[in-house]
C-alpha cells in the first residue's frame, strides 16, 4: 500500500501558487507601468539592443535640434534679404521714375532712401534670441550701427563736390568719376559695421554624423556694403543746381552720372542678394532631407525600444485573466488537500 503525505502535497501545492502570485504580481506591474521590467537589468541580453537604441536615439535628437535652430534662422535671414531687396528695389524704382520724367523731386528720394536706410539698418540687426544672425560666429556682436560717421562722410563728400574741389585721383579722369569712387569705396567701419565682423568665422549645422552645412550670411558682405553706400548717397543727394559744371548742361550731365550710377550699384546688391538667397534656399534644402532621414531613422529606433521595453497590454491582459483562472484552481485544490488526512485517505 502506498501512503501519500499530505504535507508534501501541500507544501508543493503552497510553492506552486506562490509562483502563480509572483507571476500574477508581475504582469500587474507590466499593466501599470506598460514596461516589461522594473530595472533594465531585467531585460536580459536585449539590454545592450535598447541601450544602444537609446544613444543612437539622443543623438539623433541632437541633430535634429540643431536643424531646427539653423532652419529658424535661415528662414529669418531669407525673409530679411526679401526684405531689403523690396526696399532698395523701391528706390531704385523712384530713381529711375523721376530721371524718366525729367524732374528730379529730390525731397521725394531723400525722404524714401531715409525710411530705407533705417528700416534695412533694423533688419541686418535681427536676432534669434540673444543671437545676431547676420553676425557670422561673433553672434554676440550687432553688426551694423548707424554712428552719423557716414552722414558726415557725404556731407564732406558733397561740399566738394558742390565746391568742385574734389580732388581727381588716377584712375578717374572727371570729378563725376571721383565722386563714384570715393562713394563705391567707402571704408568698411565708415559705413557703420563693426570692425570684429572681419575675424567671425562661417556658421554651420551639423545636420548628422558626417554633413556639416553652411548657411552664413555676414552683415559686411559686398552686396549690403553698396546698399548701405547707395542708400545713403539717396538719402544726402545734393540738389542738381549745387552740381559742378561751368554750364546748366555740364551740371547736368555730371549730376546724372551720379545719380544713374547709385542706382546701377543698387541694382547689381540687389542682384547679388538673389545669390545669397539661393544659397540659403538649398541649406533649408539639403536640411529638411536630413531631418527627414532622421526622423525615419528615429522612429525605427523607437520601435526597437518599444519592443524590447514595452509589453502588448492586449497579451497581458490574456495572461492576467489565465493566471487568475489558474489561481482560483490552484486554491480549490489547496483548500482540499489542507483538509486531508489519514484517516479520510483511508
């Protein structure tokens, strides 16, 4: 006869349910915070796949910030160049309107170049935040300041040239020539920018592991030099009868040289300006590929995450429901066997 120990029944029975509990705790925790495990230690081998996710993760995270702030800037540089190009094409329009109809209305030009001059002055000033964007690397720097340096700068220029004592350098041959000259080469720091722009570096965004792209536009390139110069020769243009010439049509001829002139110099900034505006046009371009890509990439490896982390609530809740079916079984038969004995076996 064989006798069964309804201890060792039991105490099997006591083990095999709290293994049920543990598990049972275990999927609730997983409902709760939707993880597969409290520590990543937890999940085993695939730790090193999600760690290496996550890295992979906050660097592209990275990148895709740093696109963001220069497509942010990139966008105000090009919406300032539109800008400006409005404003002198305004001017330029008025020049080439009032040569046409043969009386020059001069206050008319001033009063515009002046309102030009300011407002284009406040654009190449534009900051993203603390940061000036048409200062290169020396963001901290304003990059243009309207001193009266220049203001004074014509107003010698042209008491000479209504004096017609300015003096004729080689290669100018006419005082119309010299006066072209002296106002197309305009010392840099005259024209109001700062002298620190001359030492700032380029501005790139590195856009992932390899592409670094430049988008510097600098307040003291050639193309905003002529503006500022152009513009200001407008807003001091001296009156036609001050010009010099022995005669009504020698005054003539030498004023409308000068006053042609400004707007051809104008005309070729503007024209410049299209190139820098393209340059920036492809930047936002080539960014917006990357980001893209970085995106797809990111989500790729927030998939990964996701399925090494993360549990499907649907396939927990379906063992939730099993293991609590398998525990109201499981203490049914422990209730049984705790009231076994000997004699009842028997």
């Amino acid at each position: 006869m064989t006798f069964v120990s309804t201890l060792g029944q039991q105490q099997d029975q006591t083990l095999r349910l709290s293994k049920l509990q543990l598990s049972l705790a275990t999927l609730q925790t997983q409902v709760a915070t939707g993880k597969k495990a409290d520590l990543m230690k937890g999940l085993g081998t695939d730790v090193i796949l999600t760690n290496r996710a996550r890295a992979n993760f906050q660097k592209i995270d990275s990148y895709l910030q740093n696109i963001q702030r220069a497509e942010t800037r990139i966008k105000l540089m090009e919406d300032g160049l539109s800008t400006i190009q409005k404003q002198v094409n305004n001017a330029i329009d008025a020049v080439v309107n009032q040569t046409q109809k043969g009386d020059v209305e001069l206050d008319f030009i001033r009063r515009l170049a002046e309102n030009s001059f300011d407002f284009i002055i406040d654009t190449l000033n534009m900051k993203d935040g603390d940061a000036y964007i048409f200062s290169g690397s020396d963001m901290s720097t304003k990059p243009i300041a309207d001193t009266g340096a220049l203001d004074a700068y014509y107003a010698d220029l042209n008491a000479q040239w209504t004096a017609g004592t300015l003096a004729i350098t080689p290669p100018n041959t006419t005082i119309d020539e010299e006066y072209i000259s002296r106002y197309r080469n305009i010392p840099t720091v005259t024209l109001g920018f700062s002298a620190s722009l001359s030492n700032a570096k380029q501005i790139y965004v590195r856009a992932d592991d390899t592409v670094e792209l430049n988008y510097t536009v600098m307040a003291d390139s050639q193309p905003f030099k002529d503006i500022v110069a152009g513009i200001t020769a407008l807003k001091n243009v001296a009156n036609l009868d001050s010009a010099p010439g022995a005669t009504e049509a020698d005054q003539e001829d030498n004023f409308f040289a000068v006053f042609n002139d400004i707007a051809k110099l104008l005309t070729q900034a503007v024209d410049d300006l299209d190139l820098e505006r393209f340059k920036l046009q492809t930047t936002l371009t080539n960014t917006d590929t990357i980001k893209k890509s970085l995106v797809q990439e990111k989500n790729v490896l927030l998939n990964t995450v996701d399925t090494i982390e993360n549990v499907d609530m649907n396939e927990v809740a379906l063992k939730v429901t099993a293991l609590q079916t398998q525990l109201e079984a499981s203490y049914q038969v422990t209730a049984i066997v705790s009231q076994l004995n000997l004699a009842t076996f028997l």
